[in-house]
C-alpha cells in the first residue's frame, strides 16, 4: 500500500480526467472530491472508484460537457435535469442550490434525475455542515440487492446521509441499505481481508463475511434485514417520484452497468431554529462517550468522528492507495 501526498493525488485525478475529455474545472471539482472522499478514509468511493469513472466516460455514460439545470420550481423544492454530466458535480451543484434555498425558506429539497454516480454521499452531507446547514440526501441505484425473503436483486442500497453541523468535525451517518456498500465490499478484497460482520450470501446460500463470495452472487444482506429493504424501496420510489426520474427497476432495465439515476437533497438552515447548538450537542455526545466500554482500551465514538480522525492522519502521512489502482490511475 502506497502513501500518496495529497497535492501529488490531486493532480494525477485531475490530470487523468482531463485526458480523457474532462474540461478544467470539472476535472478539478471531480478530482477535490475523490480527494476529500481518500483522506477521510472513504476509498471505496474516492481513488478505488476513479477507475470505473474513466470507464464510463469511455462508454459514454457520463457525459462531462453537461451540465444540470432547473426544469420545476415550487418555492423551497425544486426539480433538476442532470442531463447525463458528471454525477459527483452535479449532486455538488445541487446541494449547493438546496442549500440557498434553505437560507432563503430554511429548508431547501432538490430532486434530481438523469444523473450518475456520486461517488461518496457524505461530501454532501458535509458541504451542507459547512453551510450550516442540516444536510441529508440519498441516491437510488442500480437494482443491487435482493429484497427482503427474495434470492435475485430487484432493489438497490440506496444510500442515506444524515449530517450535523459540529466544529472540530461533523457528526454524520452515511451508510448504505446493505450492511456494506459494494465499494467496501470490494476494498476488503482487494486488501485480501474478510469482512468484519456478515455482509452477504456464498453461492451455496449461506451466510458470509467473504468479499469475493458475495460479489459473486450479489446476495448482500441489508441493514436490519426487512427494514433496511423497506427503506430501500421507499427511498427509491421517493427519489423517483419527486425528480419525475428513473426507479431503481428502470436503471436496471438501461444496462447492466448503473447510470440515469435519481438523487434527493435536503438542507435545513440550523440558524432559523437554534443559534447555539453546541452546548446541546456535546452534552448528547458527552454521556455518549462516558458510556460503560465494552473493550476499555477502545474509546466510544460519535458518527463521523472515525473519518476526522482518519483525515487528520492522512493528511499528515500521505492517503492510503493500492497498488494496482495506483497503476491504473497514472496510466489513464
């Protein structure tokens, strides 16, 4: 495993986007988010997904010249067309919009349809903190995931944030529909290690906490069993609904790839109901962390707490990258 500087990661991304057709300031905003995405520790969807990118920009997918634009407006909730561009900017765009909208009404929802993947879902989760804002927002994908009492995949993990603004580091929850996205599914191959936890099927139907067997048979189990394919499914249908975009059961008519998907972002505006929210939050967190360990030498920690100090860690030795990506990556 490699230790990369972040400036020297920067410019490779950006470079190797731009050479495959990524004009300027796209492939500098694409490039910072797989890069704040690595140096919190979240590689699976940073540089580990930088080579499917430049394979869908090859395929034709992701279509980096367009850009989003506004087709409905209702006041605080609007409707975007992402128009095929590249799915981290234009959820990036997005936000950002959801975010005027709640400075301005103190909540702001956008929807967004025809758009591709966004790589990690906590950058903008985190953009809206940094806003002041209250930020959650979910993407559907392609159908990924058996339902709850079936065999074949017919839903997606579908993937939901939920962030607070704290200083000194965000409190977030950015998890998938399954017990592990396929990125960490497929990280924890690539390291040569077995997952944690059960995470999914073996082709002989049982359990496992192998990364290679579950990418076989696409058998991920989802989060809380029943409820996180329930969740799935509402999810998926609520994006679709307000982007007047494609369903999870659409995408995976397209391709067997995963793009044209549907996006939710919603920002709160903290300021217009409490102006000194963290005297609130640390005390939460504060009997949070005084719980009983059940291991004394390793400490309670709130949501999101891991990746700020998995950032500060990176960016003082460098980001953590596998060799074959590493390859992949200054070869494109």
């Amino acid at each position: 495993m490699l230790r990369i500087k972040k400036d020297e990661l920067l410019r490779v991304l950006k470079q190797g986007l731009q050479n495959n057709g990524v004009k300027e300031q796209v492939a500098e905003n694409s490039a910072q988010l797989m890069l704040q995405n690595s140096l919190d520790g979240i590689y699976s969807h940073g540089v580990n997904r930088y080579p499917r990118i430049i394979s869908y920009l090859k395929k034709g997918y992701i279509k980096p010249d367009n850009k989003p634009e506004c087709v409905q407006a209702f006041g605080a909730l609007e409707t975007w067309d992402g128009n095929m561009g590249m799915g981290c900017t234009n959820a990036k765009i997005c936000m950002d919009r959801a975010i005027e909208l709640a400075h301005e009404h103190g909540i702001g929802c956008v929807a967004i349809r025809n758009t591709n993947h966004w790589l990690r879902g906590g950058a903008y989760g985190l953009q809206a903190a940094d806003a002041g804002c209250i930020g959650s927002c979910w993407t559907n994908t392609q159908p990924n995931m058996p339902a709850w009492g079936a065999k074949d995949r017919r839903i997606g993990n579908n993937p939901l944030i939920m962030c607070l603004p704290k200083k000194d580091g965000h409190i977030m929850v950015d998890g998938a529909m399954a017990q592990f996205s396929y990125g960490a599914i497929e990280a924890a191959k690539m390291d040569g290690r077995q997952l944690p936890v059960p995470g999914g099927y073996d082709s002989k139907g049982n359990i496992t906490t192998d990364p290679e067997e579950i990418e076989k048979t696409w058998r991920v189990l989802p989060i809380g069993y029943w409820k996180g394919s329930g969740f799935s499914v509402l999810m998926d249908l609520i994006a679709a609904c307000l982007s007047d975009g494609n369903s999870t059961y659409k995408v995976g008519c397209l391709s067997e790839d995963e793009y044209a998907l549907s996006q939710v972002m919603i920002a709160i505006d903290m300021k217009k109901t409490i102006h000194e929210p963290e005297a609130l939050i640390n005390e939460v967190l504060g009997d949070i962390k005084a719980s009983d360990r059940i291991d004394a030498t390793k400490e309670i920690l709130y949501p999101g707490e891991k990746e700020y100090m998995t950032r500060l860690d990176n960016l003082a030795n460098g980001i953590p990258v596998n060799d074959e990506v590493w390859n992949q990556i200054i070869s494109s």
